[in-house]
C-alpha cells in the first residue's frame, strides 16, 4: 500500500505544483494592467494649464504657496 501511494504522490506531484505556480502567475499579473509610468503634473492655480513641477513656478498668495505656470506668474 504505501508504494503505490509513493508512486502516485511522485506521479502527480510536478503536475500538480507546476498547475498552481501558473495559477498563481497567472492570477497576480492579470490585474495589474501594462503601461507607461506617467509623471505627476500639476494645474496652474489662475489658467488650469498643466504642466510638471519644474514648469510651473511657485507665488505667494495671501500666505499660501499656489504653483502659476510663467505666463500666469509675471
């Protein structure tokens, strides 16, 4: 009895192990979707232009910071 078990258990056990690590790639890629990373922008505080952080200039307004883009901010 406990040969055939040992014969069974070593038959299937690769093909059992090998189902569930494509199973389990399978199922942790397919939810990720593949794209591009995309930088954070930021919109003008008088125009809404958007732009990245080193386009946009800082002004002090009645003590708070707002980012301006420069034709807002001259």
């Amino acid at each position: 009895m406990a040969d055939q078990w040992l014969h069974y258990f070593f038959g299937y056990a690769p093909w059992v192990i090998g189902t569930v690590i494509v199973l389990v790639a399978y199922f942790s890629t397919r939810k990720t979707p593949v794209h591009a990373p995309v930088g954070q922008t930021f919109a003008c505080a008088k125009c809404g232009r958007r732009g990245g952080r080193e386009q946009m200039v800082p002004v002090a307004q009645e003590g708070a910071m707002s980012w301006c883009c420069p034709s807002c901010a001259s």
